[in-house]
C-alpha cells in the first residue's frame, strides 16, 4: 500500500462568502482533491492564481519563479518552484544553477544582505544561507518550528523569516532564530514590513494583518477599514510595502490593495480600478506605485485613483513576484520564467534563456 508523505498545507475559500470568515488546516487526502500539494489553490500556468504554480516531472520547463533578488547592480539570483536557485551575473542574460547544498528545490523567498550574504526560504526545508556567492548552501533552521519559509526581510542587521508558525528573527550570522513574540502559533505568514520606529507589520494566512511594537508583549490584529467590498474582514494578507513616509500598503488574495497612514489604524481601498484584485507583491519609488498581480504589472501614480497596465512584452502574464533594483529597473518572477525593464516598467524583456530543467513533484509516493 503507497504511503503519502506530505507537508502541512492550507486551503483558502475565499472566494466563496460562507467560507470567507475563516482559514483551514486540511489533511493531505483533501488537499490532493485541489491538484497538487503546496499549492494555495492549484491554478494552471498562465492563468490568474493565489498558489504556487507546480512542475510535475516530464520534458524541460522553464519554471515558476516565486523569488528575486539583486546583489549589486548584475547579480540576480532567481527563485523557482522545483528547480531550486538559479543565478546570473549578467542581469538576467544567462543563468547557471547553484543549488550545490540545498536541498529543498521548492523556494518560496529570497533576500540579500549589504555584505551580499544570500538567504533563501523554502517549502520544506528552512532558510539557506550562501556567502560564498551561491557557489554552496548551508541550512540554518535552528529555533525554527516550522520549515515552510513564505516571506524573508533584513533590516538593519536582523532577518525576519515569515514561516509556517509565525515571525521569527535571527541576526546577521548567528545561528539560532527566535520568535518575535506569541500569538501566531501555526499561522502562515506571507509578508513583513518594518516601521522606522521598529514596529512589526506581518501579513498572514486566516489572521488577516497584525502589528507587534517594541513595546508590546503580543501582537495586535488592525482591521478598521480592512474589509472587502461585502463589509467582511480581509483575513489573507499577501504583500506588505511601505513608503519613506511610513505610509503601509496591504496586498490581499483576492480584495486588491489597501493603504494606512496612521500605522494601520485605518485603512482604505486603493485598487477599485483594477483588473485583477489577486495582489503578488508591491514596489515602491519615486516614480510610482506598482502591483504585480495575475494579470500583469500595473502601476499608479495618484495613490490608487488610476491604474495603467505596464504589460508590453510580457508574455507571461501571471506574475508571482516583483522587485526594484537600481534606478528605473525591475525584474520580475512569472509562472514560465522570468522578465527585466529597464523603463520602470514600460516594456518588459524576457530573461529565461537558461532558467530550465526537469522538477520534482513535491509529493512522493511510496
């Protein structure tokens, strides 16, 4: 008899208002009923999704790429889902692998210090850490309760890693994680931010957006104005950004993007305008405010009032992750590959030529 080893997953109903209340914790038997494991909801490539976009096994795929980040101004190392780390130190013109160490290929996140230290989080096998430049990993997973690592962020010397069981933090080189504080026993965390006054803002799976300050024991859930368009609680938190004015923007699952100028206190809704409420991530700068979402790159530049498709020469229109780097460039991680603008977003490039292989299935049987 096969046997099924899994990992622990999470099914979101959002979509459907009996279910919208609540997050749920599914045994594997249920999860296989969605598609695949690890997936939020099991969604094609190409097509709109809150998942991640799964390799099965069979001819060479360029894969889904779930993280990006910039060392310098040429370094990019690009995270996908089943082929493991790929970097380039051409901006994207060529990729080699560098997953000598790692032993998850499933990577959920990405981050790089000043000193161009790499971590990468991954589906069900911790954090990873590079300071060789890729050319090796070595795990650091000591403290951590859970292995799922959705969401990395370094601010001034510490790592944050958003994990299957709440925010912890480790400082740059050590060697044990710490959890922030209680309150977010077997919640996913999908997204941090950090106040100039070193608050804590997490975005969550089931417990919508919380706020731990320096001062406080616990963290605090802030809803005032976090709801969606029937008046309930938007409970999944996808994307956290935050401006040098310390003005939060809050991407949601499926009820587009939010904004709070008091320290999320209160909340309004910036993305009536959009075309697609599923929001991947959020970039600021200068020159606008842009959201990655499963219909593309959209970009505003009155705070949410209108919205202007930035999708010329994107092929790939499910885009799962987007960053700056320096000045007027973004890279950003779709379900087929990778894409580069030079323009701030006005025309896009393709960057996959080397991003392939052949993926495991995060499920085995036995």
């Amino acid at each position: 008899m096969q046997r099924l080893i899994v990992n622990r997953t999470h099914l979101f109903w959002q979509r459907r208002r009996a279910f919208r209340r609540h997050a749920f914790t599914v045994p594997a038997c249920v999860v296989l009923l969605a598609g695949l494991l690890g997936m939020a909801i099991a969604e094609n490539p190409g097509v709109s999704g809150r998942g991640y976009v799964v390799n099965t096994p069979g001819p060479v795929m360029t894969p889904s790429i779930q993280a990006l980040t910039t060392v310098g101004p040429n370094t990019v190392y690009a995270g996908s889902f089943g082929l493991g780390i790929f970097r380039s130190d051409d901006r994207g013109q060529s990729w080699s692998l560098s997953n000598t160490g790692l032993t998850d290929p499933f990577v959920l996140s990405l981050a790089a210090s000043a000193d161009g230290t790499v971590y990468a989080g991954t589906f069900r096998g911790g954090v990873f850490r590079t300071r060789s430049g890729g050319k090796s990993w070595e795990t650091i997973n000591a403290g951590l309760k859970r292995l799922e690592i959705k969401a990395l962020l370094i601010n001034h010397g510490t790592i944050y890693a958003g994990t299957g069981d709440g925010l912890y933090r480790l400082a740059e080189g050590g060697a044990e994680w710490n959890v922030v504080t209680k309150g977010l026993d077997d919640v996913l965390v999908h997204s941090i931010a950090v106040a100039s006054d070193h608050t804590l803002y997490v975005g969550t799976s089931g417990k919508g957006l919380l706020r731990h300050t320096p001062a406080s024991t616990e963290w605090q859930r802030v809803t005032h104005g976090l709801v969606d368009h029937e008046g309930l609680r938007e409970n999944f938190i996808r994307a956290l950004a935050m401006d040098k004015n310390q003005t939060i923007y809050a991407g949601t699952f499926d009820g587009g993007v939010f904004q709070s100028g008091d320290g999320g206190v209160h909340w309004r809704p910036i993305s009536r305008a959009l075309p697609n409420d599923s929001i991947r991530s959020i970039v600021l700068n200068e020159r606008g405010l842009y959201v990655a979402t499963g219909r593309g790159v959209f970009k505003s530049v009155n705070q949410g009032g209108q919205w202007t498709a930035l999708n010329k020469g994107l092929t790939e229109l499910s885009v799962q992750v987007l960053i700056s780097a320096q000045e007027g460039v973004l890279y950003a991680g779709t379900s087929a590959g990778a894409f580069r603008s030079d323009d701030d977003g006005t025309n896009w490039i393709g960057i996959s030529d080397g991003l392939a292989g052949v993926s495991e299935p995060p499920i085995k049987l036995r």
